[in-house]
C-alpha cells in the first residue's frame, strides 16, 4: 500500500535518480541552498518545523536516504559511503555546486562522510545527535553501559528486526524517549507506517547490520585516522541524548580544521522536532555559501 504524503506549506516534491536509485527530494523556498539530510527512524518530515523558517531565505532540499520515506530501498548493504555518495549525487542531479548542508543522526554520520570526500561541496556542516568518524572507545575496559544504551540497533540488526520494525510497538518504544508533546500522533504515525514497509524494514535491518558487523572494527582499527575534516562543523548533541556521552563525541581532535561540540541542556535525541529554535541558532553561528551554487 502506498504511503501518504504528508502536506505542508510551501513544499513541493520530485525524484531524482541516483546512481540507478530513485530518491525523494522535498523542497521550499528559494535563495542560498540548504540540504537538511534526515537520520534514523525517520524522513523528510522530521524537519517540518524548519523548513518554513528557513524557506524564508533559503532554498530548503530535503531529500530521503535510500529505503526511507518515499525513497527507493533497493537490497544492499546500507553501508555509509554509499550514503554519502547519495548525499553529493543529489547535489549533481539537482546541478548545485555547493550548499549548506544540516544532517541528524544517520544524516550526520552520513554528512561528515560525505564532507570528507568532497568538501568543497559544503560551505559549512551542522551535526545534529550523532557521534563523528573518529569515535573511539578510548583506553581501558569499555563500560557496558555504552552497550545498553545501543539495544535497539541489535534488536534492528538481528533476523528478527524486520518482522519486529513491521509491527508498531518497538518504534512507539523508541520514539517515546522524546518525551510527552514531541511527536502528534500524526507524525508517529507517519513514521512508524514508514518504517513498516517490508522493503523499508530490511533497509533498516541493514544499515544497522553493516554498521555493527563492518562499519564499527574498521572504524575503530582507524579507518578514517589519515582524512581531515575542513569544512567549518558543529556537532550538537542533547543533554538527555539516551546514546551519545561526551566521550562518545571525543576523539575528533587533530582531526579537523574547525569543529566544535555543543551541548543542549534539557534535550534529547530528537533535536529538529523538540528544539528547533536552538538548530536554526546553531546554524546561524555557520559561514553561508561562499560559492556561486
């Protein structure tokens, strides 16, 4: 069954084709363009209380990641580059030189890869509730706690996450970390029927899948140790996030030109939906286009 459409104000929708992929792009606005890429367990969506502002000045993308949203999800391994290579072919097919770029959590990892590749590309990269690509468990025993706090991408990994992501239960768990008066029922129900496609659900199981089982020893045996970031960065992180710890964010050091952590008292993960206001103050603190896009 095909999913809803979500209206709102001022958007428009089209796909483009990526590599042979069809991805979904939702735009508004017009002026300096800015990407806002979405992470985990969500879509275009999770950026409805932005775009109108940043409309206002600004010609807002926002496109879905393969296997989310409207999105296609061909099978794969939903590795990250691959990702970040979907991220710069958007740019190409919507002919844009350079752009702004915003990504929250699977869509900052996936932003901080794709300004590794191709930095002059971004004018400037704000990380929402994601940790960067020098993470490290740092010396000594690490504290089980970390992995506690990691239960759902096990469960979302494992043989049984499709069939689990397919009934509404599990995601109504995760979600309700954010709190009361975050997510309408609407937008839940957006999300949680997203995700339930069977398609989607697969998607899901494998970007968790390749990260624990592939993405995770490389990065940790120093797979990004030689590469730079030198696109100007800011990594915002709630207070209340329920995974990311400041030494979950350490690590960066030495490894970029200029990239600053900040930290949002009394908020969580779901940093676009609940504190809008503070990213929209984040991103002004970022150089704009400094190229003919």
């Amino acid at each position: 069954m095909a999913l809803p459409m979500p209206e709102l104000p001022g958007v428009t929708h089209h796909d483009v084709n990526v590599g042979g992929v069809r991805l979904h792009v939702a735009e508004a606005g017009e002026g300096p363009p800015i990407l806002l890429q979405h992470g985990w367990p969500q879509h275009w969506w999770v950026w409805r209380r932005l775009i109108g502002p940043l409309a206002a000045e600004h010609r807002v993308i926002c496109p879905d990641l393969r296997g989310f949203g409207w999105s296609e999800a061909p099978p794969g391994r939903y590795d990250k580059e691959t990702l970040a290579g979907d991220l710069i072919g958007v740019l190409d097919a919507l002919e844009l030189e350079q752009v702004q770029l915003v990504g929250h959590d699977w869509g900052g990892f996936t932003g901080f890869l794709a300004c590794l590749r191709a930095p002059e590309r971004f004018s400037s990269f704000l990380a929402l509730s994601i940790t960067h690509p020098w993470f490290s468990p740092g010396p000594g025993i690490p504290d089980p706690r970390a992995f506690l706090r990691l239960w759902y991408q096990f469960v979302v990994a494992s043989p049984f996450g499709p069939a689990l992501l397919m009934r509404d239960g599990l995601m109504r768990r995760v979600f309700a970390s954010a709190g009361e008066g975050v997510f309408d029922e609407q937008t839940l129900g957006l999300y949680v029927a997203a995700l339930g496609q069977p398609a989607s659900a697969r998607a899901s199981q494998m970007l968790y899948r390749t990260f624990v089982t592939s993405e995770v020893p490389a990065i940790l045996r120093g797979r990004y140790a030689g590469q730079r970031l030198t696109v100007p960065t800011r990594l915002v992180v709630g207070t209340r996030d329920p995974v990311l710890t400041p030494d979950s964010v350490r690590g960066y050091e030495g490894h970029a030109d200029e990239l600053s952590v900040h930290w949002v008292p009394d908020s969580n993960h779901w940093l676009p939906e609940q504190r809008p206001e503070r990213v929209l103050e984040e991103l002004a603190q970022l150089p704009v286009i400094s190229r003919a896009a």
